[in-house]
C-alpha cells in the first residue's frame, strides 16, 4: 500500500473515476461492473438490480468474487465509501475505480424511459 501512494501521480488521479454515460458505456459493452458497496438496510430500501452488492464491511472477504478481466465501478450513494473500496481494490490488484457523482447521480440519469440506455 506505502509504494501505491508513494508511486501514484496526478496524471493517474482523473482516470480512477467514472462518470455515469462513461459506465453505462462499459456495462454495454460487457467491460466493467458496478459493485454496489452499501450496507444491507440500504439496499432493502432501493436496490441496484444490475450491480453486484458487496458490502464495504465485507469487502476483505469476498473481493475475490469480482472478475479480474473488468474494470470495478465502486458505487454508494456520494462517493465516500466508493473511493476506500477502489483504493482497496486496487491495492489488491483490481482495475478500480470510483462512480463519478455516485449512485445518486446515476438513478438521476436512468429516470424514466432513460433506463433502457443499459442494456441488460
């Protein structure tokens, strides 16, 4: 972790996020998942049905459940939680990255009819 941080540049700082068009892209496209890191009493009350849910708090015992061959869209409602689940991600090897604005940016952007743009 001490040689990631010592080793990280600004020029690497822009491509650790994602924005929402820029996700839906890759999720088409079959190169990327959105990892949903919310807790569980979160989830009850809206879901992502497209994204895979693991909990931040979980995240250290099932990261190996996520495919190596995508890029990981860590997702949760801002982006606080996401941003410690990409750079643990990274840490362990994984091309990680941050939902740009969040789940809360991306339910915006699938209103209405717009949610077909994703093609599951």
């Amino acid at each position: 972790m001490d040689n990631m941080v010592r080793n990280t540049m600004m020029k690497d700082v822009p491509p650790m996020k994602v924005d929402v068009d820029k996700l839906i892209e890759l999720l088409n496209e079959d190169k990327a998942i959105l990892l949903d890191i919310r807790y569980p009493f979160e989830t009850k009350v809206w879901g992502v049905k497209f994204a895979v849910q693991i909990p931040y708090n979980e995240l250290p015992d099932r990261f190996e459940e996520l495919p190596k061959d995508k890029t990981i869209v860590c997702a949760c409602p801002v982006e606080y939680r996401a941003s410690m689940a990409k750079e643990y991600l990274r840490y362990k090897g994984y091309d990680s990255k941050t939902l740009n604005g969040g789940l809360l940016k991306l339910m915006d952007r699938l209103k209405g009819g717009k949610a077909k743009d994703i093609k599951i």
